[in-house]
C-alpha cells in the first residue's frame, strides 16, 4: 500500500484526490462552485447520514434514480435488517473453506487478489444471506451474483447514468433478472432486496480482501507480528479499513436548502462523506509509531494494541438508516481472511495502484502466496 495510498495526497488523481485535499478544514469544502460539498468532520458526516428528512440517498445499487416515494421509507430496497452474529460465523467458516478449495485449483503461487477473493467471498456471503441453501444451490447463486456483479461494473464505472438501450445497461439488465429469477425459483424472500443485498456483500468484502492481501504481502513485519500472536487479526482489519475502505466516499443529495457547520447548502446540493477522509483524522485515530506528527496515512495496525481505542470512528461502515446491514459479516470474513493469510507467506509481485473506477480497489494485486 506504500505504493498506492499511503503517499501524500497532493498527487493524488481524480477525485480521491479533490476529497482528500478537503481533510484539515473544520467546515464542509465545495470542490467547485455549485458543489459537490466534501463533509471534513465526523460530526458534519453523522449529522448528513443520520438526517433522511434533510439528506436524500438518491441511487440504487444498479444506478437507477429512486423515486421519491419510496424515498419516505429508510431504505430504497426496503429495510435491510443487520445479519446476525451466527450467520457471520456460518460466513466465515464458508470462507476459509472456500479459500483453500481456490488456492488447490489455481496453478502456481501468483494469484490476483481479487481474482482469487471472488467465488469465496460470493459463496461465503450467499451462505450468510440465505442460510437454508443446500450447497449446490449457495454455488449456483454465488455464480450468478458475481454475473450480476460483473455486468454491473461498466455501469458503475460509467461517468454518467447509462441510458436503458445501451449495451451496459441491457447486459446488466439480464444479469439480475437472471439472479433474480434463480432466487424467485429457489424461494427467496422478495428476490430484488436480496439480490440487492447479495451484490454489496460480494464487491466490497472482496475489494476490502484485496486490499488486506496486498497490505501484507507489502509487509513482511506485519506478517511476522501475525505469526507469532504479536498482533491480533482483527487489528489488521480495521487498519485496512481506515487505509482502504472500499466504500471511500458515499453521497446525499440536499431535499431543501440547508445549513452544515455554518455552510448554506442549495436544495438538490450534493454531499460527501469519506470514511477515508475521516479515517485520516488525528482526533479520530490513535498515533502509531510510523506516522509523521499528525500524519495517519501508514498503515500501521499496532496503532490498535490499545485496547481503549476505538476502532470504526471513520465510519467504514456508514451511519444511520443506510448504515451497513452486512458489518458482522464483512469483519468475520476478514478476520478470517488475516488468520487464513497469517498461515502462508505472502509476497507482493508488483506495486498496487487505486483503481477508482468502482470504490477503490488495488490493481493489479498480485500476490504470491506460499
Ligand atoms: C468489509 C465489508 C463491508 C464494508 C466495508 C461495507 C461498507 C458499507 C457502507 C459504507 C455502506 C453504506 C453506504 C452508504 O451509506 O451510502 C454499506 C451499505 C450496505 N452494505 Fe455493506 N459493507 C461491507 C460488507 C457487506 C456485506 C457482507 C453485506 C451483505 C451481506 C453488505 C450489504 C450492504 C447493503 C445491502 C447496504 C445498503 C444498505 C442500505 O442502503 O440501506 N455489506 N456497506
């Protein structure tokens, strides 16, 4: 991650750059002249995600505008309730399982990270998601969810909303109507929330997976640390979280003119919240030992040997009525992905760079594995 983001933020591109150049400011900074505004304290980024009457969540997962009537209710795909503690160990041990069963069918020891994630992670979360499936339908399913996931990208990566006849759009179409159809036939509850929720928990986890791979394969003292106990997984976790959350930055659209930490905002003003702004913030992150003054771009998971820190401030998992569903089950799945890893060595082949295309992911993340 030295080699993707962990330097300074003055050369970084796009518009990870734009937002992270907001950090230091006490009230929210508008990267141009009718907005988007970039919320630059935990306190302006909880009160924009926990106000729906004020702030909109304006796109579905696929995109598409949500009408404002449905709008009323807390979420577009209904009311997600959180998975609970039991489904995420059911994810995890699908995970580990799932790993190795990858690991045994790739040639070699050089895999791409995210190549490598993709079908555990899917299963491991369709496990989660629908614990009644028999195996051979979880796998079914898995496969569709990573065709829906796939035909969802271009559209994601897309500028602009795509319109209905484009390419993108219609492949994309016939991905999810194809999940969907899979769920409806295996008797899923209300086929497009679930497949909603199947697609979150497979990219995120995945890109977050990617990110944690390349992470260790970056640091062989870390590696070590994990080793010999010296550091617990789930520090690590929440390290790479702070320095990758793979949902860096979410939006809310203003419903009526309004004031943020003293800033006027327009009806219809576009508002950042960056887990990854935040999670560079002093007051939010305990000093670790590599960090320069108030620095916390390394990524340094001995900073949580404290036990009194609170890991999460930087919200990776959002706040409020739109606020991660999934949580349990992503930090079980990457808990167990840092033990799995603390079980092999890892090496990183060739730097990793940010893709910003679809949240951040590392690309390439190719890692050897041993
Ligand atoms: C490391 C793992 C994960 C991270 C970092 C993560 C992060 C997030 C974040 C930041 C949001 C809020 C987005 C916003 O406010 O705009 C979110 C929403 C969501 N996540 Fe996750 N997530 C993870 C894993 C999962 C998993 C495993 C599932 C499902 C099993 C899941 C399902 C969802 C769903 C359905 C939403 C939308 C909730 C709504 O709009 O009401 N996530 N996630």
């Amino acid at each position: 991650m030295t080699s993707a983001l962990e330097h300074g933020t003055e050369d970084t591109p796009g518009r990870l750059g734009a937002v992270l150049r907001a950090a230091g400011n006490d009230r929210p900074r508008a990267l141009g002249r009718h907005g988007p505004w970039v919320a630059t304290t935990l306190d302006q980024a909880r009160t924009v995600l926990t106000d729906p009457a004020t702030y909109d969540f304006p796109v579905d997962v696929s995109r598409r505008a949500v009408r404002r009537a449905e709008m009323r209710g807390r979420s577009p795909h209904g009311v997600v309730a959180p998975l609970s503690h039991e489904r995420a160990a059911g994810a995890a041990v699908v995970l580990r399982t799932e790993l190795d069963l990858e690991l045994a069918r790739t040639a070699g020891a050089q895999h791409d990270a995210m190549a490598l994630l993709r079908r555990p992670v899917a299963r491991s979360t369709t496990a989660a998601t629908l614990p009644a499936l028999a195996a051979a339908d979880r796998d079914r399913v898995a496969d569709a969810v990573l065709d829906w996931v796939d035909a969802l990208g271009p559209v994601i990566a897309s500028p602009r909303p795509l319109p209905a006849w484009s390419r993108a759009r219609r492949s994309e179409d016939g991905a999810r109507h194809r999940l969907e159809t899979l769920l409806d036939q295996l008797g899923a509850a209300e086929p497009p929330g679930t497949a909603t929720v199947l697609a979150a928990g497979t990219q995120v986890p995945v890109a977050a997976g990617a990110w944690l791979l390349v992470g260790l394969a970056e640091r062989p003292e870390v590696q070590d640390r994990l080793h010999t106990g010296g550091l617990a997984p789930v520090q690590v976790v929440w390290e790479v979280l702070r320095v990758a959350p793979p949902t860096w930055v979410t939006a809310r659209v203003t419903r009526r003119e309004t004031t943020l930490a003293g800033v006027r905002l327009p009806e219809g003003g576009v508002v950042l919240v960056s887990p990854l702004l935040l999670g560079r913030l002093a007051d939010l992150v305990p000093a670790g030992e590599c960090d320069r003054g108030a620095e916390r771009v390394v990524l340094d998971p001995g900073r949580w040997d404290d036990a009194t820190a609170r890991p999460g401030a930087w919200l990776p998992f959002g706040a409020g009525p739109h606020a991660c569903p999934g949580r349990t089950v992503g930090l079980a799945q990457l808990t167990e992905l840092t033990s799995w890893a603390a079980a092999h060595r890892l090496d990183l082949v060739s730097p990793a760079y940010v893709d910003q295309s679809r949240g951040i992911f590392p690309r390439p993340a190719l890692v050897e594995i041993s």
